[in-house]
C-alpha cells in the first residue's frame, strides 16, 4: 500500500528536485511510507501513514489479526495509534491483535501500553527469533537477518502459503552471511522477491540497497537455486536520494527485469 522510505516522496521538509516534481506531477510519483498487505489476512509493517491507507484502499483493517514487524524504526512501527483500538474508541469490541517482532519492537510496543495507561489485552506479542519458523493460520512465516540498524536485531520475513513462497526484503543492505545461508539450506525458490531499492541509481549495500545492489543480490540468489525464471523481482521502498522519479525507475530497471512497486499496487503470484 506505501512504498516509500521514511520521509516518504515528496519529503516531509524537502525541496529537491525529485520532490518538487512529484508534488506537481502526483500520480505514482507519489509515495507514502512501507506497508504491504497479504491476502487481506497479514499486514506487514504499521508505519504513521496506516490510516490514510485504511481511507484510500478500503481493506478491511478492524479485521486484521496479524502484524508482522520488521523492526521499530518509526516508519515501520508507530505504536501510538494502538490507543484507539481500546474501549472508547472502537464499538463493538474487536479481536485480538497478534504482533511479531523483534526484541526492540516487543520493548517499544509494551513502553507505549504503559505511556498510554492502556492494557494489553487486545493485544498478544510474539517474540520473533530469526531463522524460527512461526505457523500463523495456514501460512507459515520464517524471520530472516536483515542488514540494517547495528542496535537491533532487524528483520526481513519469507511468507510461505500453499506452495507459494515471498521473499520481503525492505530496509536493508545486502543480507547478512546467515540469511543466505538459511535461503540455501532450507531449498526454498522464492515465487516472488521484493527488495529494498531505497538508493535508487546508487550502490550502497550497508543499511540499504539501490539497483546494483539488486542486481547482484539477485545473481546470488540464482547461484543458490533459490529463484528461476519465473520468478517476479519487485524494487521497492524507495527515497528521493535515489535520484530517480516512477518513470526513471521503471525505464532503469525494466531493462533489468525488475518491476518497480507503487502505492496501492496490487500482485498476484
């Protein structure tokens, strides 16, 4: 539903060219922070921009019982909006929420419930180890390393349901030895891969990738039989310091058979 990095497109505060363009000219140019949803079951991320998601793409969100976290940078996790999901706020009374993270969201989410003076009971936290599958309904959602903030154990996810595999890789660099060590062991080829492409035209591989990153990221991931042909390469999260606006995007990696993600785009594999 977003897919823009954490100032978002056009910046919050910013004038550059990118930005200024992208306001004047709208349209996918246009990006609000991360958020993916699967099969109208899973979100993944929960960034400030949730509700302006919930208003323009109408999924059904007081319905949603699962959250995965990737970590707890603001655009990814905003806790405060949790406050409405309690009594006074919502009617009738709703579900259990089940959120899946790491050790610094589970200490983010929980100082929140206490900063608000809220209970948990319309919550449950899952405390996610990477490497350890978790079977969730009929999906089965394994956390993978990512490369990204040295303070936390930051994390990539691999979504497995009826035989379909994703690989969701956003917010980070080039992955850690461990991950691709997972992604050989465990045999598993990815129908589709979305990757972090927050540098745009730029190589930068430490905290987040650009499009040679990707390029190269994909050429290990086919040295380790982990994809095919067939399957869907995705760019995704994407910051006005990459330097290109929609249209550049897709001209650049098109001619390298990437696809390039825009808000509100929907895919099916």
């Amino acid at each position: 539903m977003g897919t823009g990095a954490a100032e978002g497109i056009p910046g919050t505060f910013c004038s550059c060219r990118l930005c200024m363009e992208a306001k004047k000219s709208g349209g996918r140019n246009i990006r609000t922070r991360s958020q993916t949803l699967i099969d109208n079951k899973i979100l993944i991320d929960f960034p400030p921009d949730t509700y302006a998601h919930y208003l323009t793409y109408k999924f059904d969100l007081p319905s949603i019982r699962h959250l995965l976290v990737t970590h707890s940078h603001m655009d990814h996790f905003y806790p405060a909006e949790f406050e409405l999901r309690h009594e006074g706020f919502i009617n009738p009374p709703i579900e259990c929420l089940h959120i899946y993270g790491n050790g610094t969201v589970e200490k983010a989410f929980f100082s929140k419930l206490k900063e608000l003076k809220q209970g948990g009971e319309h919550f449950c936290f899952h405390r996610m180890v990477p490497f350890v599958a978790v079977d969730l309904e009929d999906y089965q959602i394994i956390p993978l390393t990512a490369k990204h903030d040295p303070a936390e154990e930051c994390l990539i996810y691999i979504v497995k349901h009826r035989g379909r595999a994703l690989l969701y890789a956003n917010d980070t660099g080039f992955f850690p030895g461990a991950s691709f060590e997972y992604v050989r062991s465990a045999k598993i080829c990815f129908d589709l891969v979305s990757l972090d492409c927050t540098m745009g035209q730029f190589s930068e591989g430490t905290n987040h990738m650009g499009l040679p990153d990707n390029i190269e990221l994909r050429r290990k991931l086919f040295a380790l039989g982990a994809v095919s042909e067939k399957t869907v390469f995705m760019l995704n999260h994407f910051s006005h310091n990459g330097g290109w606006n929609y249209t550049e995007l897709c001209s650049e990696a098109g001619k390298q058979n990437f696809m390039v993600s825009y808000d509100g785009m929907e895919l099916s594999i």
